[in-house]
C-alpha cells in the first residue's frame, strides 16, 4: 500500500502526498500548467519557486505540505497545489496560517472538483497545526467556494519613472549605502521589520531563520525570489533595510518592505533607496546596464516614505486583495482579545461591560464583555426574536474584522448589512473593528 495515499477520486484519479521521487515531475507540471498566466517566463519561473520549496531546506514547508492529484492510466499529474505556514499578527497578537499556493490543474481536468479536493485536505492539515486563518493571494472570485474572502489589502502602491527619482548633485556622495545583506545582517533585519510593522493591523512576523531562506534558498529564476540589502550609514552602522524584486508583471524594480531604525529620517534615506532601485538593485555606482524602466515602492496604503517622494512617484496603484478564510470565527477572536481589548481602553467604551451579538443569517457570534474584557467569544444563532446588534451578509464581516472596510463602508455596499438600535452599539463597533492599514511581507 502506497503510504502517501490520501484517497481515491473515481474516474482513476488518487488525490496523495508526493514522495521525493515525485520532486521534478511536479516541478515540470508548475513550468507547464502556469505557461500562459503572465509574462512570456512565468511557467519556468513557476517551476523554479516549486523546485525551491521542495529541495531546498525551507523554514517552514515540507513534502507533506504539497497535494497532488494522478491520472492512474498515464502517470501523469494533472493538478496540485500546496500550503505554506507562517505566522503573522493581528496588532500585537501572533497567529498560525496557512498560505495556499501554486494551485493548478491541467485544462483537461478542470471543472471535475480536483481542486476542491485538495484544498479540504490542506485545510485538515492546516488545522491540524493549530493555523486559524488560511490566506491566499490568488485568482478573482474562485476561492470563494472553499470559504475564502477578500478582506486585506494586496500589492498596494507608488511607482513612478526611474528618471523621474531625484539624483545626486554633480559630485555628491549618497548620505547612505544601500548594499547586499549578509548572513551577519539578519537578525538586524528581522528586529527591524518586525518594529516597523507595529503600524500595521496585519503583519508576518519575521525571524533570521526564515530571513536566511529569502537570502540564499531562492533560485534567481524563481517567481518569488526577493534580494535583501542593507542600509548603512558612511560609518558601516545599520539604520535600515530593503526588500526588493525585480521586473516581472511590469518593468519596475520594486521594494516589498523597507523600514528604518526608529532614529532615522525617512526624508533622507528615501531617495538613496530609490536610486538603488532605478539602478536595477545595485549601488548606484556599479556598472549600468539593465536598469529597470520604472521604481516603485509596494508598501501598503500607508507608509512613511511615501510623503518624502511624492515627486518621483506620482501614480498611486490601489492593487489587489488577499482572500481570507477563517474557519473557526470564534476561536479566532478568542486569540486576538487582546488587541480588542486595547481598542476599547482607547476608546468612549474603556471598561464596557455587555454583549455583542453578531449575525451572518444562518450563523453568528456572541461577544461578551466584563469590565472592558472578553469574557466570551462563542457560537451565536440569530432568531426571528433576536436579529443581533449587527448583521452581515456572507463573509463580509471579516471584511471589517481584518480593517479592510469601515462598518459604514460594508453597509453602504450592501443593503442587508444593518446596525441595530441599541444605544451603544455604532460606538461599541467603531471602537472593535475600525478600518486599519495593513502591509504584509509573507513567506513564500
């Protein structure tokens, strides 16, 4: 018996785990299924991010991590996909998830439910570790069936023309060196990203280990490879970091998470950065040759450095949405509490003591609360008796959970999101879920 069997799917397809053996067929089957989805090399880049993730030791992702579905009669794999666990924060709160990726199914073997399949076995495995929220950036609308929602800002940025960045007056040195980081640069990094992400509702947590993986476990051929650099004062002290990519959806060279130390002045190091990257990610001072068309910074809604170049970058991208899935809404709150707890210290309803009953229709949650403390977060059935204090339609309360959209904002788009009439409700909701940026820089 095959160890790595999950289950057979009838017409002769078995839904299994790969076995090492399987590595450089599942490899060419990523290079083939994603040919087509984007620029002219985006199937081989594919290719190579799979290759990486299965040979290459990865912090967080084994072989038991990926699926696959086989055609019995050829030998063939005719879909797969994987998930990848990470942690990321809700305010100062960790959590567990999982990162859905690489989903994808030969055109002959589409619309037969392959997928779905697979995606019920790596949630079991994702639940199995404890993750609470399964997150993907992926195709519009399709992950709705399998509970997902679009509820956290993606890709959002500046860009502008890499010779519209300012440059250095005629004999002038850059006040700061943006260069390759080292083995030895990582846990400055990490410290770093993690500090600056305080800002932000939604954050991956960041540590040497995983950061040693972005740094030398990628392939340069990888569709998800980023380079590392530091910033340095003319001294050699630290006071910044860059996360960087290359052209690909477009012919920009882009940074994907850039802090400071909390004493530096954004205003002055910005632009070295953006030199850095209008000179294809290497020193200013090396050689030309291939710079990129455009720079841009992909940073979220919201960033520091973007009010220091308004000039160099003028076009503002509102960019995507990371589909959220949050099987356990209840458990869920119970985890972030203390970040709802905070938020009412902060607000008119310091010290509240009640209950929120939250309906989705055929579903809800009670919130009770004691002295400004969750004392409850549990399973709730709305009734024609009680319709709860607020109601939401689908999934579009993790919409707000997630400071995606404001509770004015989801009832504007839909007619049967309402607020009750109990008196403290509208401030008892604004002070819980208020809209809130978030940038994610997540495992790959």
């Amino acid at each position: 018996m095959n160890s790595n069997l999950v289950r057979d799917l009838g017409d002769g397809l078995t839904l299994r785990r790969p076995a090492p053996a399987d590595v450089e067929r599942l490899v060419a089957f990523q290079a083939t299924v994603h040919t087509g989805d984007g620029p002219a090399d985006i199937g081989a880049r594919a290719g190579a991010w799979c290759r990486d993730l299965l040979t290459t030791p990865h912090p967080t992702l084994t072989l038991d991590d990926y699926v696959l579905v086989e055609d019995r009669a050829t030998g063939e794999i005719v879909s797969s996909l994987c998930i990848i666990p990470q942690t990321w924060r809700y305010g100062s709160v960790e959590f567990g998830v999982g990162r859905p990726e690489l989903v994808g199914t030969l055109p002959g073997y589409r619309r037969r439910g392959l997928v779905r399949a697979q995606m019920a076995e790596v949630h079991r495995r994702s639940a199995e570790r404890g993750e609470l929220v399964q997150a993907i950036s992926g195709i519009p609308y399709f992950y709705r069936q399998f509970g997902y929602e679009p509820a956290l800002e993606l890709a959002v940025h500046r860009s502008g023309a890499a010779a519209d960045v300012p440059r250095l007056p005629d004999g002038a040195e850059e006040p700061y060196r943006v260069l390759p980081a080292r083995v030895a640069d990582l846990p400055f990094i990490a410290k770093t990203a993690n500090e600056g992400a305080s800002r932000w509702l939604v954050s991956c947590r960041r540590n040497p280990g995983e950061l040693r993986y972005v740094l030398d476990g990628q392939a340069p051929e990888s569709l998800m490879r980023t380079e590392l650099a530091v910033i340095t004062e003319p001294g050699g002290r630290r006071v910044g970091f860059v996360a960087h990519i290359g052209p690909l959806w477009d012919q920009s060279r882009r940074a994907i998470a850039y802090e400071l130390a909390t004493d530096q002045p954004w205003w002055r190091v910005t632009p070295c950065v953006l030199r850095f990257l209008g000179h294809g990610g290497r020193a200013a001072t090396a050689r030309p040759g291939e710079e990129p068309d455009r720079v841009a910074l992909s940073l979220g809604t919201s960033h520091p450095a973007y009010a220091t170049v308004r000039g160099a970058l003028r076009h503002e991208d509102r960019g995507y949405s990371w589909f959220l899935r949050v099987p356990d809404l209840p458990a869920f709150l119970r985890r972030v509490a203390p970040t709802l707890e905070e938020r009412l210290r902060g607000s008119a309803m310091v010290g509240y003591t009640g209950e929120l009953r939250l309906s989705f229709f055929r579903s809800g949650v009670r919130l009770a609360f004691e002295a400004g403390h969750v004392a409850t977060a549990e399973a709730w059935m709305p009734a024609r008796e009680d319709d709860g204090t607020a109601a939401f339609p689908d999934l579009t309360f993790l919409q707000l959970l997630f400071g995606y959209r404001s509770l004015d904002a989801l009832r504007r788009a839909h007619a049967d999101c309402y607020l009750s009439n109990e008196d403290e409700a509208p401030a008892l909701m604004e002070a819980l879920f208020p809209e809130q940026p978030s940038h994610l820089w997540p495992i790959a």
